[in-house]
C-alpha cells in the first residue's frame, strides 16, 4: 500500500469512528436511512482494503522470497550442471587427448548467463538431447552416471520456482489494482458523506460548528507516514452500523443528552493501525 493510500484509509477509518461513536454529535444521531447506509458502505469498503492490502503485503514478501529461489535455482544450473557437462564436451572433441567427437558437438552445447533464465531451461532441454546417446563418454570423463537426471531435476527446480514467482507478480498486480477501485469507491462514500454532514450541521445553528469542526478533524488527510510502501496490519474488524430505530428516537424527551448512536454500543470501531509498523517498511516495493 502506497503512504498516500495509506493516509486517505486512515483519515476514513477516523471519519468512521466519528460517525460512529456514542453518542452521535448533535445533529447527526436523525440522519436519515440513506445516510446511515452510506456509513455502512464506508465500513465494508475500510474492510475491503483491508484484505487486499494484506493480501498485497502477503504477495510481495512471496515475489522477493521467490526472486531469490529462482536465482539460486538458475546460478546453480548453470555452474553445477551446464557448465561442467560444456567442459567435459570439449575433451571429448576431435583434436583432444583420447577425443573422438567433432569439434561442433561441443559447439552445440551452450552455457547461457545464470540471469536467463528461460534459456537456462532450453538450453538444459536441448544439451540432455544431444548428450543421451554420449553418456559412457561423458561418465567415463569424470561425471556421475547420473548426471543427466541431476540436470533434469535442477531445471525441474529451476521452472517450479520461475512459476511460484509469476504467481506471486500475478497475486500483486490484482490486489494492486483491485485496492485502486476500492480506494475509488471509498472517495466517492466519503464525498457523499461530506455532503450530508455538512448539510445536516449548517441546519443546526446551535450544534452544526462545533461538530463541523469535529468531523473536519476527523476525515482530513494526515502525512503520517514516509515510507513509498507500506506493509500492511489488519486492524480490528470494521463493525457494521445499524441505523437508530424510529420508536427509539422518538422516546427521548425533548432536551434530553443522550442520543441514540448508529453502531450497538458493544461493536468494536476499528482504531487506526499501528503506525509503528510502518517505519518498519522502508524499501518495500511501490503497489
């Protein structure tokens, strides 16, 4: 997760327990259903990028950890099995002590770079091809009996982990892209909500500026965070509201305090996530 999406969940999941608390400021505890509803979005849409950020912070702790396997799988491709097998083709070349093969068979037999992988693969393919019907030769040159098996299982090796690592690229991407429509989504809730508190707070002369100024605290983009990547947390489970009932709101005396709430007063509201986890996370990859 990116440090500006991370701030803008942030300031959502305070805009959240804002329109969440008990009990509601004055004049937002007789919202009426649309507007709890969209409470209720915001929730789901905060739990929603919850998963995937942590799905994405899963992904690419398995790209660099897979990265890693591949490259070890291909240097030892190439320096413990294509290489020694290129050396022993070169003895066995006519011109060599006791060599009885023509000088293009050893050309055939190509070493490419640790760092290509893909022609690490056919190049394994094609040498086991060209070796098979030499094997007494090669054996008899120093190499186990079974040294084509063995570069058989590395490039076996090699291909499992060039595959985990493409999945766990593919898994990135779609959790990146999917965490840019919810972050869409979450703009659009919040700006409908915007307009309903303002609405409601410029009708109520008495309350209106003081929880305007509350809910302006509450939802405004912070810079809390500095690193490019954010390792993700999940928090605490988003609650889901539910809105005041009509016979409730309509048994409380005129000019009592108490006011009935969105969200049952025993829900968890999410608390923002632990920002010390973050400072942890400088250098992981951009979303």
């Amino acid at each position: 997760m990116q440090v500006r999406q991370f701030n803008e969940l942030e300031a959502a999941r305070r805009a959240y327990t804002f329109l969440t608390s008990t009990p509601l400021a004055p004049p937002l505890a007789n919202m009426p259903t649309t507007f709890t509803q969209q409470v209720q979005a915001l929730g789901a849409t905060i739990s929603q990028i919850d998963t995937e950020a942590s799905a994405q912070t899963a992904a690419t702790g398995a790209i660099t950890d897979k990265v890693a396997a591949t490259n070890e799988a291909a240097k030892e491709l190439h320096s413990s099995h294509l290489s020694p097998i290129k050396k022993v083709a070169k003895l066995l070349v006519q011109g060599s002590t006791g060599g009885s093969l023509s000088p293009s068979f050893a050309d055939s037999i190509t070493v490419p770079n640790a760092q290509n992988h893909a022609a690490l693969l056919s190049a394994s393919t094609a040498t086991a091809q060209l070796v098979t019907p030499y094997i007494d030769l090669f054996t008899a040159r120093g190499l186990p009996t079974d040294f084509l098996d063995q570069l058989s299982a590395q490039a076996t090796v090699l291909s499992q982990s060039m595959q985990a690592s493409g999945v766990a690229k593919t898994t990135r991407a779609s959790t990146t892209t999917e965490l840019k429509q919810l972050f869409q989504e979450l703009r659009s809730t919040m700006h409908v909500l915007e307009i309903g508190v303002t609405k409601a707070c410029k009708a109520d002369r008495a309350n209106g500026p003081t929880t305007m100024t509350a809910w302006k605290n509450a939802k405004t983009i912070r810079k809390t965070a500095t690193p490019t990547d954010i390792p993700f947390t999940p928090p605490a489970v988003v609650p889901t509201p539910t809105p005041a009932s009509a016979s409730t709101s309509a048994s409380t005396p005129t000019g009592t305090s108490t006011i009935t709430a969105i969200t049952p007063s025993n829900t968890t509201v999410p608390t923002p996530s632990d920002t010390s986890a973050t400072s942890s996370s400088q250098g992981a990859a951009h979303a």
